[in-house]
C-alpha cells in the first residue's frame, strides 16, 4: 500500500461525548475489504488499552471491530461492524452490540479514517463544548513490529492483572511481627511491631544537637494505634498513631506485600519497611548505626 486515505467524522452535542467514549472502548475485528484504487485495506489492525485488545479486521468494505479480553475472547457487548467507502476514508457504522448501538443515535455513525501501509487511525474528539481534546485511535497491522509491541504489551498488562488477582485470592495478610525501614533522611530509622489488632511505631533519630554538639543518644519517639481492615483487595490496614508523650496523632495505611514486608504511607510519603531479620532489615539497621554511630535504640 502506497497511498494514505483520510476521512473526516461528524460530531455534534452529545453524541460526540458518546462517539468519543464508543472509540475508546470498542474494538474493531473482522476482515475488511479491499477499498478501490491501487491499494487494498485488507487485514488485521491492533491496539492495546489496559489489558484489553482492540482488534480491527478489514475485509474488502466490511469492517467489525472488537475488544479481546486477558482471556482471548471477544466481549460481545463490545463489537461493532461497519463499511469502509470506495475511498477508504470513512467507516460507517452500521451495527454493534451492548451499550453501542449506531441505530439509536446516541453516538456518531461515522468516523473518519486514515489507512497507511502499516495503520488504521481514526481521529476523534474526547469531551464537550466546554472542555475537549482532539485524540487518535491508532491500530497497527498484524504481523508489524508495531503490532508485536501492541501484543507484547497486552500480555504483560494481562500478566499484571493476574499477579493482583492471585495476590488477592492467596489471602495476603499483614502478619505479626516487627519490620524495620531507613527513614527519611540516613540518621533516621523506623521500627513498627505489629501484633493483632494494634501496631506499634518506634522512631529513632541521631540529627539533634545541642550548643552545636550532636547529642550522643538517638531520639527515640514511640507511637501505637488500633488497626482497622480497610476492605480493600489488597487487605490494607489503617492505623492512627498516637503519641504518649505529647497527644499528637496522625494516620497511615498499611499495605501488605508480596515479598512479606509492608508499606506505610503517611501524608508526607510512603516508607518500606521489611521483616525483622531479612536483609534488607539488615541493612536498614546498619546504615543508621553508619550514620549514628550508635545501633538502633532496643525496646
């Protein structure tokens, strides 16, 4: 294919916020039609968008379009067949299935289309009168290097998704016990023990100084606080740290982790903190003491 084929398509009011959302949802399969003139359309074009394979087939002029999920199959609720002109330039839409259905009129019934020797593009127009942005949906040919990235790249968002989902599944808990973490700068460290339905933070730092001496002794800062299930898929655990010794508080939400440490997240940051004997506990622990001069305080 020698020739590039553009088309134009229409929108107004609402049905363009609709036609807008249609473009980024459906996916487009089936075997187009070679359009007339020199060149022929023909073949598969595809795209990825979070895990999902939007797969566009030219057949002459007939064009279906649909969306392949983590499990290879079509969504059936998200197909649509169209035919592309004489001049390859337009696909009018002439079926789909689900929430997009062209016979209704409630998104438009005609794109615009851009055919090179390697890619479908169709343009579209993402939002209102009030705020928009003009926006590409671009498919590349089966069998190009574009198109083995598009497939590399939904396998590994399909990869992804299981991982979260086994992580979910095998129940990942934050389990007892005490986890270390460098805290925010190197004469800082954190020690938080979890035990049951409470958590206590243990905060050691070495940076204080008096009359322009360091003190020898690291402050130590001690803080507890109930944990509550958040609910969430990860089974994240929420904690309001309270201080004894001044009545300050404040929250942070804990995260459980594959690799058995946790995350606390706090507002001014995320820290990592790993389990109690493990190396990177170990380490954490020896850049203090570099730094401090001094181990980390025990209970």
């Amino acid at each position: 294919m020698n020739t590039t084929r553009t088309a134009h398509a229409t929108r107004t009011g609402p049905a363009a916020t609709a036609a807008a959302l249609a473009g980024l949802a459906l996916v487009l399969t089936g075997c187009g039609g070679g359009a007339s003139g020199s060149d022929s359309a023909d073949g598969e074009y595809l795209r990825q968008d979070d895990g999902q394979l939007m797969s566009m087939a030219i057949d002459g002029n007939e064009v279906t379009h649909e969306v392949i999920d983590c499990e290879s199959k079509p969504d059936e609720e998200k197909s649509s067949i169209g035919e592309l002109n004489d001049d390859a330039t337009i696909i009018n839409w002439t079926a789909s299935s689900g929430d997009f259905d062209a016979s209704d009129g409630t998104f438009e019934v005609q794109s615009d289309v851009t055919i090179t020797e390697t890619a479908v593009v169709i343009p579209y127009t993402f939002g209102d009168s009030m705020a928009s942005e003009d926006r590409e949906l671009v498919y590349h040919l089966e069998g190009s290097d574009q198109a083995k990235d598009v497939r590399t790249e939904y396998q590994q968002e399909c990869s992804s998704q299981a991982e979260d989902e086994e992580d979910a599944e095998t129940g990942l808990r934050i389990q007892d016990g005490t986890y270390y973490a460098v805290g925010t700068y190197r004469e800082s460290a954190r020690e938080v023990t979890v035990g049951g339905t409470s958590a206590t933070l243990r905060t050691a730092e070495c940076d204080k100084y008096v009359n322009g001496e360091r003190v020898e002794e690291p402050e130590v800062a001690t803080w507890t606080g109930a944990l509550s299930d958040l609910g969430t898929k990860s089974h994240q655990m929420q904690v309001a740290w309270e201080s004894g010794a001044d009545d300050s508080a404040y929250k942070a939400t804990l995260t459980p982790k594959s690799d058995g440490g946790i995350t606390a997240k706090e507002a001014g940051g995320t820290l990592k903190f790993y389990p109690e004997g493990s190396i990177q506990a170990q380490d954490a622990l020896a850049e203090f003491e570099e730094a401090c001069g001094t181990p980390f305080p025990s209970k």
